[in-house]
C-alpha cells in the first residue's frame, strides 16, 4: 500500500524547514519534497555567508504587499525574540550588526543545521521537483519526477522566483492558482536600480544618503555605478514601484543651506565645489559647485538653489526599473494573501492547503526582515496543518 503522509511540504527552504519543525512536533508524519540537492539553499547565502536571520523590529511596517496587515497574526505568535531563544535553543550566539539586526555568530551553516535539526524525523526528497498536485478525496497527491506522494495536507512553501542561480521555480504560483488563488505579478525587489539619471562621472562614487520614496525615508549608504544605483539604502528603496521619485538627499546629516550660508562669512575666499567637498565625494561637489569665483561673491538665492539640489537630487518615476530578477534577494508579488487565513496560513478556498514564506505576496525590507516572515509563516502552517 502507498504511504500517506500527514503532511507533505514542498520546498526545503526557509519557510518549509521551519513548518516541518513545528508539524513533527505536535507529532505528525511530515514529507518533504525539495527540487535541490540540499537543504536551505538561500539561507546558506544569506547575509553574505552570516545570515542576518531575523530583526528586533519586525513589524507591520517593516512589510509590504496589497496587504501588509496580514503579517499581524503570524508575527505575533512567532515574534523575532522567540527566534533568539530558538537559536541559544541549539548553542547558536548572534552579532547586532545594526541596532536589532542579527546575524549568526558561527555562520549561515549553522542555522541550517539547527533547522535540520529539528526536521530530523521528517523524510526529505532531495531532487525532486514537483511538477504537479492534485485534490483527492482525503487529501493530496503530490507528483514529481520520480513518482507520486500523498498527505492529507499540503504546505506550499516554494519561495519566490528571484536569484535563479540559488534555485528557484514558479510551481508554487501554478499549485496556487490550480486552486484559485489569485497571482500579484513578480517582480524583483531588494535589489538595484538601473537608471541614468545622474551625471556619468559618479559612477564608482558611494554616500551616506537619505532617500525619500512613496511615503518612506530610508537612511544608508549607496553607490552610483555605471547601470545605475545601489547599495543597502537603494535595495530598500526598490521595494517601491517604478511610478514613484526618488529624491535623494546627498548630504543628509547636516542642514546645506545653513552651512553654505556659515561657510560665505567663514570661508568667504573658497569656491563653492572646494568647500562641498568637505562633505561630498570631489566628483559630486563639482557638479554642484560650477559657480564661477568664490563664495563670498555667490548671492544667497544661488546658495539656496545649489541646497536644494544636493537634498533634492531626483530620479523621475519611470527614468528608472528594477535591475532584474537575477540579482533581487526577493521576489515582490506572488500568492495573494486575500484567500489565505492570516491565522492558520491555511487557504479560505482549498481546505488542507497551506502557504509558508516567500511564495506569498509578503515582502520584508532589507535587514533580516524576509527570514523572520518564513520563520513565523513557516512555524504556523507547521502548527495548523
Ligand atoms: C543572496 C540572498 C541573500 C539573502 N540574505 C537574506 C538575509 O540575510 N536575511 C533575510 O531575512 N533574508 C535574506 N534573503 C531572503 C531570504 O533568503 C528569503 O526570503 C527566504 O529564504 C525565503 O524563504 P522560503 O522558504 O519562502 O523560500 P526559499 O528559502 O527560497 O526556499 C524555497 C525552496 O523551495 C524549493 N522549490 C521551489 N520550487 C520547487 C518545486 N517545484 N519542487 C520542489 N522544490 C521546489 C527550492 O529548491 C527551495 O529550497 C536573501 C536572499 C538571497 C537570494
């Protein structure tokens, strides 16, 4: 007779390592199908190798998607202190990078093996794409290359599309609209932005700026290249949508005018660019300061004109686009949450079907914000299912 699980998850990653470890504690048979040879392929190269692997500040706003209020219940019930307990829970210590950003003292490998560790009861099938599922009566039948499993329930746990290179498929999405669920389009984000929208000689150039998109101001470091922009500060900033400025502030950490203003009876005998590049890299002060003689002789109206342009450097919507799904850490859009319980992670229209992490239209910023969402989501399909 063919074995039939209680629960079969697909995907190995994040999300899915973490739904087994909650299933196999309430003491259900867990399956696990992954395409890879190996566990947790993204989380081996996240944070560079050091897995920035939650965030003290996880939170509602910390997330985006059509509706970012669904990250609520899961993150309540798993919060990022009950990740630092589950990580001293298996002797792992942890760095704060920046004030709540935590990354694995002992490296990305180590929390692969704690997350294995607590998946140790389940079966796990490496290599085995899932083509295909379908609804039997009491359950699933899952089908992949090498044949065809059944469970009673079935977590969809395949991340998003991005960074092919780790492993990725679109099968999540195609599993979820089989049973009607509805798509928000992919499309990268934590990533770069390809723009020429500043002058080419910055290219190679990086700051400390403040960028200012849709509603939010991000504040970090950034860099210019020869496509475009990034850095921490601009892959934050790309989880905005094309149709949006961004205004950069390239002095952010004082007031331009007021010193502009100080430098003029201070500095009187300087030029313009020579005292801006006090504060900004030689080739942007010179942009900026093309005024012809020294400060002394440069009307005030002029000075407030050179301010304005250094805070406001803008890059018009539309002059701009994501770089490219190749090199995103995230996929934005994916499953919509609309049909999806926020309580269970559980499916409103397919009973026993359940979405964990990345597959689902939740995007966390840059920070450890993306593993703490395939913790939370990962543990509560693992809890309900
Ligand atoms: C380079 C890089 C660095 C990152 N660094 C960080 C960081 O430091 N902090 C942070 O919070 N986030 C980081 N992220 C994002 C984070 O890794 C992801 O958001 C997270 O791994 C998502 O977890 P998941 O389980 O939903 O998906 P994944 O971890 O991507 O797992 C999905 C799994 O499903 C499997 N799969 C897909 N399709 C199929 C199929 N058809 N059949 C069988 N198996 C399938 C895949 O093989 C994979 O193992 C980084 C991402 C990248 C690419």
């Amino acid at each position: 007779m063919m074995k039939k699980y209680n629960v079969a998850i697909i995907g190995a990653g994040a999300a899915g390592l973490s739904a087994a470890g909650a299933a196999l504690r309430r003491g259900r048979s867990v399956v696990i199908l992954d395409m890879g040879d190996r566990p947790a392929r993204k989380v081996a190269a996240s944070g560079g190798g050091r897995c920035n692997f939650t965030n003290m500040a996880a939170g509602r706003d910390r997330y985006f998607g059509k509706n970012p209020d669904f990250v609520r219940g899961a993150l309540a019930r798993v919060r990022p202190s009950d990740i630092l307990d589950w990580a001293a829970g298996h002797g792992l210590g942890w760095v704060e990078k920046n004030p709540g950003q935590m990354f694995c003292k002992t490296g990305a490998a180590d929390i692969v093996r704690a997350l294995m560790q607590d998946a140790n009861d389940a079966e796990i099938l490496y290599n085995t794409p899932v083509k295909n599922v379908r609804r039997e009566q009491s359950g699933f039948a899952v089908e992949h290359d090498g044949g065809i499993i059944f469970a009673e329930r079935l977590i969809i746990a395949t991340g998003g599309i991005s960074f092919a290179t780790l492993g990725v498929s679109d099968t999540g999405y195609t599993v979820a609209k089989q049973f009607g669920h509805k798509i928000i389009p992919p499309r990268p984000a934590l990533c770069a932005i390809d723009t020429n929208a500043f002058p080419a000689e910055w290219a190679g150039v990086s700051i400390r700026a403040e960028i200012k998109i849709g509603s939010r101001k991000i504040s970090g470091d950034m860099l210019f290249t020869h496509f475009g922009i990034g850095g921490p500060a601009v892959y934050s900033a790309s989880l905005a949508g094309t149709d949006n400025d961004i205004i950069i502030n390239l002095m952010p950490d004082i007031d331009v005018l007021d010193w502009l203003r100080n430098q003029k009876h201070k500095n009187g005998k300087k030029s313009i660019h020579t005292l801006l590049g006090m504060h900004l890299p030689t080739q942007i002060a010179r942009h900026f300061g093309t005024t012809n003689g020294n400060i002394a002789d440069t009307r005030d109206t002029t000075l407030a004109q050179i301010a304005g342009q250094i805070t406001n450097f803008k890059i018009p919507a539309r002059t701009w686009r994501h770089h490219g799904m190749a090199a995103a850490e995230v996929t934005f859009g994916g499953v919509d949450t609309g049909d999806i319980s926020s309580k269970t992670m559980e499916s409103k229209l397919c009973p026993g079907l359940f979405f964990a992490g990345e597959v689902m239209d939740i995007t966390g910023d840059l920070g450890g914000f993306n593993l703490q969402w395939a913790w939370a989501s990962g543990r509560v399909a693992g809890e309900n299912a």
